[in-house]
C-alpha cells in the first residue's frame, strides 16, 4: 500500500522520480524500489518524503484515505460526526491503530449506546 499511494501522490503533485530522489538523498531506483514494494524508507526518508509531497504520513501508511488528514484528525472527524462526546483519543497506543480498527470501535460504542437506549 505505502507504494501505490507514494507513487499516487507524486504524480499527483508532478514530481519525478529524479526530483524526490534528489530531495530526500537517495537514488531514482530506491524511490522506485519505495514504489514497488521491494524496500521501505527509514524514519528520516519518510518524514522528508511526506513534507515534499505535503501528505500525511497516515496517508502514506494507508491508515486513512485522506492525504491532507492526519488519523488524529480523522478520529475527531468520525467522532464528531457520530456525536458521540469525549471519544477524541490522546492515547499514543490509540493513534497506533488502522482506520479500520478505530471505526470498529466507534461502532462499538454507537451499538452499546443504541442498546442503552433500547432498555429505557
């Protein structure tokens, strides 16, 4: 996934494989390695990779869809749009987890609200 969505937002932004090489201090064939899934950037190579393309690294990671959103924000986003109050996480262990796991918690607690409501 890192990949394709590496290769999207390059693209998108009309950068060449030369231009973020150059950028973030290594060879077009390790951006090109990075794009089809043969290795994976370091810590450092990611964050550069994420500031010359202006996305999140969420995005990169394929946590959320959104390259402009961070999954902190997501979070807050979905838990605003479910109303459901104090459901903003702060928990580094929390902001770990994939988009999916975090939807699947926020439908818990709307399913455990709805059977709350159900019993008065």
């Amino acid at each position: 996934m890192f990949g394709e969505r590496l290769r999207s937002a390059r693209k998108a932004r009309k950068i060449s494989q030369d231009e973020l090489a150059k950028v973030i201090d290594v060879s077009k064939g390790t951006i090109s390695n990075y794009e089809n899934g043969v290795s994976f950037p370091n810590e450092e190579k990611l964050i550069k990779i994420s500031e010359r393309l202006n996305v999140s690294f969420d995005y990169l990671l394929g946590r959320i869809d959104d390259p402009d959103m961070t999954l902190e924000e997501y979070i807050n986003k979905r838990s605003e749009k479910e109303d459901i109050i104090g459901l903003h996480f702060s928990n580094d262990e929390l902001k770990n987890l994939s988009k999916e796991k975090i939807d699947s918690i926020i439908d818990f607690v709307n399913y455990q609200i709805e059977l709350e409501k159900r019993k008065r």
